[in-house]
C-alpha cells in the first residue's frame, strides 16, 4: 500500500488528481487544502482522509509527519498571476515558505518521491521564441518569481537526499471543475464564463497572442504516471504542455 499526500488536493487539479489515485485501490490518500476557491470548485473524494489547513500551519505540518506519507504531491499554492498582485504577502508565504516547509518534512521523514508543480510562468513573457526546459528563467511576474523560488527551495532542500524528485512546469490547464466565476485564472474558464452569463468577451492584452492549453486529464495522467515510473532521474524537470 502507498500513502499519498496531496497538497491542494481539493483544487481543480487536485481533486481530479486525487479521484485519479484513489481508483488504485493500493493507494491511501491524504488530502490537505484550505478549500479557497481559487482555481477550481473545492471537491473532497469521500474515500480519501482529509485535514482542512494551511501548509504554513506547523500544527498541519505535524499531523502530516505522524501519518508519514511514502510519496508527497505538492500542488498547495496560491495560483493565480492576479492573485499574486492583490496579496503578494500570501502569494510569496504560500508558494515560497509554504514550499520550503513541505520539502523539509519530506526530508524529515524520509519519503520515498516528491512531485512538485511549478508553472510555464517561471519563463516570463517569450513572444519570439519556443519554450523549452532549457529556456532562460525570467519570471516577469510575482507569481512566476514565487513558484520559481519554490523549486529553488526544493533543490536547496532535497537535492543531497535519496527522495525521487520531480518538478513540472504546468501550462495552462482547462476542463472540467474549474470556477467559472473566477474572472482572474484560466482563460479557457474565463472566455466560457462570458459565454454562459451571456455577456461580451472581454480579452486583455493583445489579440495576437497565443497559448498551449493541456487537458485537465492529460495533466493528471502525467502526474500520476510519475508514481510507478523509474526511468525518470532525480530533480529532472519537465514542461507540462
């Protein structure tokens, strides 16, 4: 049997992430999430164990120590490039400290892998060029600049440890669970919130600019694949797009 944790695991990925794992009847999940609604509409599977908390809550990190998970899926943040700009003070403690605070109980008590998801937005704004993993970091924005600094934490963290670790950099992900009156995160949601309230698409920024999208099923899919798949090499980090 594997226990997994899931930070996050009642937000739009995290739930569907969880709903994925939990059909492994091998598998023991642990959620933890403060049920904002951020991204998506805040879901809790009956099958799994959950504790409503924050990650910066070092009473919640210790209820994670005593039920010891074997593999940590870290997807707890503040998600939003707006978000970042109307709190950043929860922006760079969530995505950044919070961060740090899961890696090291991660080290403490000796897990076996930890998957954790970054965002394309470390890259900055890119109009001429392809992204890939070897592409500058050059975050533009206070969210690009807090995700980043939380891989730079895990690395600090984890990288002389035996812990499998994994980073994915995820692009823009759509489909079913997001929150649809949230006009701030995810312009898939966004554009198809103006069309079910039946008002005029409002598109900010340039009208020649253009995106990849992933499909919330293939996103989760890749990440649960990471489980049970040991041909990856440590700290290897991928483009999730």
């Amino acid at each position: 049997m594997k226990k997994i944790l899931i930070t996050g695991g009642a937000g739009f990925i995290g739930a569907q992430l969880a709903y994925k794992l939990s059909q492994n009847k091998n598998n023991k999940i642990l959620i933890v999430d403060l049920l904002k609604k951020r991204g998506g509409i805040p879901y809790i599977n009956p099958k799994n164990k959950f504790i409503k908390g924050s990650i910066l809550n070092l009473n919640i990190i210790k209820k994670i120590e005593e039920w010891k998970p074997d593999i940590i899926f870290h997807l707890a943040a503040q998600s939003g490039g707006e978000g970042a700009y109307e709190d950043p003070k929860d922006d760079l403690l969530t995505n950044s400290y919070g961060t740090f605070l899961i890696a090291k109980l991660a080290k403490k008590i000796n897990c076996k892998k930890f998957i954790y998801t970054s965002t394309v937005a470390v890259y900055g704004t890119n109009i001429k060029k392809k992204i890939n993993e070897k592409t500058e970091i050059r975050p533009d924005s206070l969210y690009g600049v807090s995700k980043y600094s939380g891989e730079l934490y895990i690395r600090q963290t984890l990288k002389q440890s035996a812990i499998k670790t994994y980073i994915f950099r995820v692009f823009n992900t759509y489909g079913p669970g997001e929150n649809l009156n949230n006009l701030k995160k995810g312009m898939v949601s966004i554009f198809c919130s103006y069309v079910w309230k039946n008002k005029p698409i409002i598109v900010k920024g340039s009208l020649g600019r253009y995106r990849n999208f992933v499909y919330i099923e293939d996103c989760v899919n890749i990440l649960a694949n990471t489980i049970n798949n040991n041909r990856l090499s440590s700290f290897e980090i991928f483009n999730l797009t």
